[in-house]
C-alpha cells in the first residue's frame, strides 16, 4: 500500500492512536516509535508569540497533514479521546502516590515559577511512581491538565534549579501540544499512529524518529528559558542518565565535543537524542550561532542516506534522480525508445525539460551523502549504460564521463567491473571501446553535458 492510501485508510483503524505518557529522559524503550501523550483541546490556544518556537521540521510536516484534509479532521475531533482519558486517570492512580500541594508546597512553588516562564496555564499534579528505581520522568496531558510522573529518587538526586530544569522540560510538552491551536499536537499523533500501523514503510518511521527528537530538543530549550543558563539543564540530563550525584557541565560539554569530532555525525536513537547531542544542541543555541540551525540538522537528520529517508528527503532523492535523468537525456542521440522508456519506468510522467539541475549541482549534494546514494546513482548510470544495444558502447562511455564530473567514477567503475563480471584487462579493453565510441557521436554544443 502506498503513502497516500495509507494516511486516508487510517480513519477506519485509529485504534492505533492511542496516546500514552511522553518519556523525557534518556531513550530505553525497545520500540522504535514511543508512546506520546494523551490530552484535550483547550479553549484557550497559547498565544501566537512564544518562549520557544517549533522547530522547521515540525512546521513543515504539521503543513503536510493539514493538507490531508480527512485524516486532519479525524485527529481533530475531540470526541475520539474521550474514552481513552478516562481509562489513562484510573491506571495513573493506580500506579502512582499523587505528591499533594500540601506536603510539597516547595517543589508546586517550583512549578508555578516554571509556568510563569513559559506562559503556560497548566493545572499540574506530580506523582511519584511505584516500586520505580529507574531514574525518568514523563508527562501526560489532559485538556489544560499536567500530569508529571516521577521515576526513582529524582527528588533526592536533583537540586532545586535541576528540579526546576526537568519540570521546565516536562512542561515544555505542554507548551508544544497547545501552540497554534493544537495543531503540533494533532501532527504528532497522526505520525505516530501512521508510524505504528503495521503497513507503514520505513519512510513514514523515520519521519515520526525525527519529529520525536526535535520535539524534545524543543522541550530542552524550554528548559533553558525556565533557568536562564543550559548548564543545570545538561546536569540534570548527565544525572538522570548516571545517578551520580555530582555534574561539572562544562566538562560534560568538552565531552561531547570529543565525541562528535571522533567521527559520529548524527543522532540514532529513536526518542530521545543521545546526552551529548542534547548538549550540545543547547550550547550552540545559548552561543546564538549562526550556524545553529545547519548544526542541528546535521546533528539530527544527518547526511542524506538512501537507507534513512523521511517522506521529505524521499522527495529529495525523487527530484535528484529526475535531474539525473534529465542530464542524461540531453543529448538527442541518447533519446532512443528504449532511453526514454527507461525514464518513463522511473517516472511515468516524466518528459525531457529544458531546465533543470546541472551535473556540478548534482555533483556537489552527492559529496555530502552516503555511500548509499553514491551506490543507487552507480546503478542509475549503469542503468542507463546498458538499456539500448544499438547504441552500442557510447552510453558506457558517456555515464562514465558523467561520473566523472560527479565525482563517483571510481565507485562506478568498480560496480561495472562486479555487475559485468568483468577481470581488470577486460574491463579496461570495454572502457577504452565506449570512449572510443563516445568520441564519434555527434552532438551540437547546446545539447553538450560538457559545457556546463
């Protein structure tokens, strides 16, 4: 089933919806998509200007739902939560001692201080699970309720500006879920519930990975305005995640560095970015650094890879392959039958334009990807190399010429050598044939890949 059946056929199973707490610490769980939080619509939608604004990637997939007009509207409907809130109050006390105002005055002083700051007008409770040692903490919401549940010895563990950080990041969901009349929130259970239909393709779980992990870094900046300063904001992530009972942050930030020097580009948990691409992520943002927003996408999203693509890099690799395509039909001798059906099984719609990327265009959004775009551009080339006899060799030759200018020739190269179980003398008798023939092609400087 594809992408678009799939999103409408969703009103008939959205049972699959269910929300459940949000887990703001480290991630543990084993699924890949984690279980988000249950709420209502309020009546009064947080104001348009706020502490903390979404990030563009939640923007972009929010606008992408919002055209699905069917399945927007289903996801809207207050009704369809009704049933599931009742069920989420009765296990929440069953499972937890509720922490009341009157015995913790001082940390329901931490909260309302941490309302104030993010503008929010949340009735919270806090809760203290059963028989956790884990140290966690996650946040369930209810129309204009927040339901913060402690896990393990956090109330001994933190002090009162850590304490304040996590209620500020737990609370940051709130503030999330009730912007722009709660339509971030809508998005995200319309992911999720795609995400965990049994039918989705990876692209779709991928794109509930990354709207999961940008939406805590939002809640992590949230925690920052609460504080005033990243730092008790990293210490309480490194103690949450270590139980120790001392953090120097500035130390935990070099760390960090370390790490990401040595090599590891991007994130690869499922919920939660690791401790240190948080931490970093909040020290570029305390920094202002211009470059905040390529870092983040970079320390998220990571370099396009064929294996790792969300339904907006999906498009990327379709309009990549489609400007390939176009550069390879340039020349009217390669636009034989056979050449142009070739296109045409890659897209049925597709047809020779008169603008359209360049190879050096191509070239350089290839040096910044994966091995495995550089490996599907090989097999397109090769594609195209062997699709129509009659051209004998000249296609060959010409690819090669392409790969060249893209920078892969010697990846390619080897990829004919393995598909055409060619020995190293053979392969370079058939090379020097198609360059032969290549030469004697004629073509008008208009048509010339070549003069770019």
């Amino acid at each position: 089933m594809n992408y678009s059946e799939l999103d409408e056929s969703l009103t008939d199973n959205m049972e699959t919806a269910a929300e459940k707490s949000v887990d703001s610490s480290s991630d543990t769980s084993e699924d890949i998509i984690p279980e988000i939080a249950e709420e209502g619509h309020s009546e009064t939608p947080i104001k348009k200007v706020t502490v903390v604004e979404p990030f563009k990637y939640h923007e972009q997939l929010r606008d992408n739902y919002k055209k699905r007009k069917k399945t927007w509207d289903w996801f809207s409907e207050k009704a369809n939560k009704d049933e599931q809130t009742k069920a989420f109050r009765s296990e929440l006390l069953k499972n937890t001692y509720r922490l009341d105002k009157e015995s913790h005055s001082s940390l329901y002083d931490i909260v309302d201080k941490v309302c104030e700051k993010l503008s929010i007008d949340a009735g919270v409770t806090l809760y203290q699970e059963n028989n956790s040692t884990q140290l966690n903490a996650g946040i369930s919401i209810l129309d204009k309720e927040a339901h913060i549940v402690l896990s393990g010895n956090l109330l001994s563990l933190l002090n009162e500006t850590e304490l304040k950080a996590l209620l500020g990041h737990e609370l940051s969901h709130y503030l999330f879920y009730k912007l722009d009349d709660e339509s971030y929130e809508i998005t995200q259970r319309i992911i999720l519930a795609l995400a965990n239909d049994s039918r989705s393709e990876d692209v779709i779980i991928e794109t509930a990975r990354i709207f999961q992990l940008y939406m805590e870094l939002f809640c992590d900046l949230g925690s920052f305005k609460v504080c005033g300063d990243y730092r008790p904001v990293i210490q309480t992530l490194v103690k949450m995640n270590t139980g120790i009972t001392q953090v120097n942050a500035d130390s935990y930030v070099k760390q960090a560095e370390e790490i990401l020097s040595s090599g590891n580009e991007s994130t690869q948990a499922y919920s939660h970015p690791e401790t240190y691409v948080r931490s970093i992520a909040l020290k570029l943002y305390a920094e202002d650094n211009e470059d905040y927003q390529k870092n983040l996408e970079k320390l998220i999203e990571g370099s396009l890879d064929l294996n790792k693509l969300d339904i907006f890099r999906q498009l990327v690799m379709k309009e990549l392959t489609e400007d390939l395509l176009q550069c390879l039909v340039k020349p009217s001798w390669m636009n034989s039958s056979a050449v142009m059906n070739l296109c045409k099984s890659y897209f049925e719609d597709f047809y020779k334009k008169e603008t359209h990327k360049s190879l050096t265009e191509i070239g350089k959004q290839l040096k910044s990807s994966k091995e495995s775009v550089k490996k599907y551009i090989s097999y397109v080339l090769l594609d195209f190399a062997k699709v129509d006899s009659s051209l004998e060799t000249a296609p060959l030759g010409f690819t090669l010429e392409i790969a060249e200018l893209l920078s892969i020739r010697t990846f390619y190269e080897k990829l004919i050598r393995k598909e055409l179980k060619l020995t190293v003398r053979n392969f370079k008798k058939l090379k020097d044939q198609a360059m032969a023939e290549l030469q004697q092609v004629k073509e008008s400087k208009d048509e010339s890949l070549f003069s770019e």
